[in-house]
C-alpha cells in the first residue's frame, strides 16, 4: 500500500465522517487503545481429531509462545497481553517468564484451567472434573483451578477463566440436576480461593467433547451459576459457543444489562465450534455484536473496562501468526465500524418505528470501509502499515523455521 494511496483514502474518509459529525482523531484514539489478548495456545498448528499438520518453527516453550506474542504487538500494536492455559503452559522459571513479558510488553491476561484432559494427574476426567459423581475427582478438579490462581498471582493475572467439558455422552450416563448441583459447589470453593481484585470467567458450550448434555450448555446456565457464586462471577461468550443461528448480539445485550459479561473468545463458525479466524465468515454479525458492546458501554449498563477480550481460534490450515494478524484486523474494523453507527438517527428511528430507516442507519456504518483508519491507528501506534505484508517480506516464518527447526510443535490441543 503505497503512503499516498493510503493518505488519500483517509483524508476522503475524514471527509465522510466529519460530514456526519465525527472526529476522526477521536476514532483513531479509541481503535488504538482496543487491545486483544492472544492465548499461548494459538501459535503453534491447530488441529483436529483427524490430524493435525506441523507449520514448522512453532514455538517450542513459553518464551517462544511469548516472543511469537511481542511479534504480533510490535507489528500491529493490537495485543499487549498473553492468555496462558495450564498445564499446557506451566511457566517453569517464573521470574525469567516474567522478565521475557515485561521486556516485550507483554501483560497476562486471565489464567485458562484445563480438567478436560487427563495429563498425569491421579484420578481421571474422562467422565467430568467439577460435577464429577465422585467427591475426590471433584476436589482434584477444585486444586487445579486454585493452584492456577496461585501461578496467576505470581504473573499479575487478574482472572480466572473455567472452561468445562463435563457433561454427558449418552441419556441415564449422568444425573442432571446433581452434576450442576456439584458443579456450582465446585465452582463455589474456587471463588472462595479468588483473590479480591480478581474475576471468574465462566464460559459455557452447547455440545463437544459431550454429545448428549453439557453440564453448562448456555449463557443462562452460566449466568444461574455465576449469580450462586458472587459478583466476581461473569459470564463469558465464547462467539463459537452457539448452535446455529443463535442471536449472539442480543446475549451480549442481555448480559450488559444485567453487568454480567465477563469477556469474549473471539472466533467465527460456520457450524459449530470451528474456531475458525474472526470475522471470515459472519462479519456483520461480529459488527452487530460490537454494536451492543460499545452501545452498552455508553450508556452505562457495564463498563468498557469491565470487559476482557481475548482470541480464541485454532490455525488449522494458516500459519497462526498470519491468522492472528488477520484477526486482529478483523476486530478492529468491526470495533470502529460500530463507532461510526449513528446513535442519535437509530433511537429516532426506533421511537418512530421507522424500520427502514434503522436498516439503513446500521448498513450506513457497515459498508464504510474503515480500512485507512484502522490502519492510520496502527501507524500512529507506531506499529505497521501492513503488517501482513511486512511478515511475509521479512519472511518471518522461514526465520523461525531455521530457528527451531521444520517439526516442533506447541504444546495446546
Ligand atoms: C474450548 C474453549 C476454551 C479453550 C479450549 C481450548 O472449546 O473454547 O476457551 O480453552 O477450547
Ligand atoms: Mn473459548
Ligand atoms: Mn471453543
């Protein structure tokens, strides 16, 4: 993209927006101060439970995971924090881990948990962790997520995020009420352990690994719980975690009005839990969906600031540092696609019943293209113009390829 090009398509872009009453420098201060965690297990290949194909040079430690993370700040000035998953993840040297993050910059978002895998430890999880029939699976479970706290602490984490698999694959295998009974008893210990600055994070999943009932299978499943356990509680909205079809914007503005969204695992789906790069399949809806997010915040039913924002995609057939650079794009176009709505005309609409009128209002921001914008953000960020384009000139990946070699994998799923 050559300077002049994109000087002229700002400038006429500032043009538009001033027409309709908005400050272009204001918009290029709130898109460089939107920052996106990436989680420490996106950077090596993802796969599935077919396969999963090597990159080459996927980072083979923590230090790796956390330099492929200073990458992606440097570049494109839209991350400034790491979301660690443990065990995947356990730093083995911390204050070294720590200095490696301060000299990058790099903060640590919420600790992930994991009780949906078996790693060695005495009592399996293969028929669930936190409503698990048995006390002594259940309390093994409960140690996990507290000695995650503990690692969090160390690292100045400020949140717990719980992802359960628990649930069941076939009717009669589990007692319904009992496992989400034992759950919130869980949970509730793990609160209990929660240091006062710190949130709990509660995700929820329709379906996968189980197939027949999932212990937490909706937001308002979460939300029940949550309120049984305290206002530190919130709940997350992972954008796979829906059925088909699911109005994802309307949850988002449900949980605001009750200030009860904990933060989002951005991604996009087609079907199911695809983890696929955010804004590549449904970007209208990404669009709509950060539409109740800052039309929330504006008008004060939960802070900006109370939310956490993380990507959470696997990177099956893409080289992961590309995706993310992608879908930290993607976000930020969505973001300040949503600034440009024009509230004032909406509401008018909305009082007169004028739904042609709110169609176009919303399709007004939508079609602008944000592109210079975005990256006029990034330039004054003092990141890259392109920086997909800088990774690749640079050959960033053959670099690590002779670095750490054809064949070394993440550790993650
Ligand atoms: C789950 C969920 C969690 C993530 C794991 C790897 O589906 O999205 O957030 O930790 O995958
Ligand atoms: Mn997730
Ligand atoms: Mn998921």
């Amino acid at each position: 993209m050559p300077t002049d090009f994109h000087q002229k398509s700002l400038s006429l872009l500032s043009e538009q927006l001033s027409a309709r009453g908005l400050d272009t420098n204001y918009l290029i201060q709130k898109i460089a101060a939107f920052q996106i965690a990436v989680p420490s297990w996106a950077l090596g290949a993802g796969g599935t439970r077919f396969g999963r194909f090597l990159i080459g040079g996927e980072p083979r430690n923590l230090e790796e995971k956390l330099e492929d993370i200073g990458l992606l700040a440097k570049l494109t000035k839209r991350t400034d924090a790491v979301s660690l998953h443990i065990p995947w993840d356990i730093p083995q040297d911390l204050q070294l881990i720590k200095q490696k993050a301060a000299d990058l910059q790099i903060r640590f978002d919420a600790m992930n948990s994991n009780t949906f895998q078996d790693y060695g430890q005495p009592l399996t999880y293969k028929l669930g962790s936190l409503s698990n029939a048995a006390a002594d699976i259940r309390k093994q479970a409960v140690e996990h997520n507290l000695l995650v706290i503990e690692v969090g602490k160390e690292l100045g984490s400020k949140g717990l995020t719980v992802w359960l698999a628990d649930g069941s694959n076939f009717p009669g295998q589990a007692h319904i009420r009992k496992a989400l009974q034992w759950t919130t008893e869980s949970l509730q210990e793990i609160y209990a352990g929660l240091p006062a600055d710190w949130k709990l994070l509660l995700e929820y999943k329709p379906y996968e690994p189980n197939f027949y009932h999932t212990v937490i299978p909706d937001w308002g499943t979460s939300a029940l719980i949550c309120r049984q356990l305290g206002e530190r509680a919130k709940v997350l909205v992972d954008l796979g975690h829906h059925l088909p079809n699911t109005n994802i914007e309307q949850i988002v503005a449900t949980l605001m009005h009750q200030n009860m969204l904990a933060g989002f695992h951005f991604n996009d789906s087609k079907y199911g839990d695809d983890d696929l790069s955010t804004g590549s399949i449904k970007p209208y809806q990404l669009f709509l969906i950060f539409c109740e997010l800052v039309n929330g915040a504006e008008e004060k039913a939960q802070t900006w600031e109370s939310i956490s924002w993380m990507i959470d995609a696997s990177h099956n057939t893409k080289d992961p540092l590309e995706d993310l650079i992608q879908a930290l794009e993607s976000i930020s176009q969505a973001f300040a696609k949503s600034l440009l709505v024009d509230r004032k005309k909406l509401n008018q609409c909305q009082l007169e019943g004028d739904v042609v009128g709110a169609q176009e209002v919303l399709q007004d921001a939508f079609l602008t293209d944000v592109r210079s914008l975005v990256r006029e953000a990034r330039i004054q960020s003092g990141g890259e113009a392109d920086p997909l384009e800088y990774y690749r000139r640079e050959k960033i990946r053959e670099k690590r390829i002779l670095q750490r070699g054809k064949n070394s994998q993440a550790s993650g799923l």
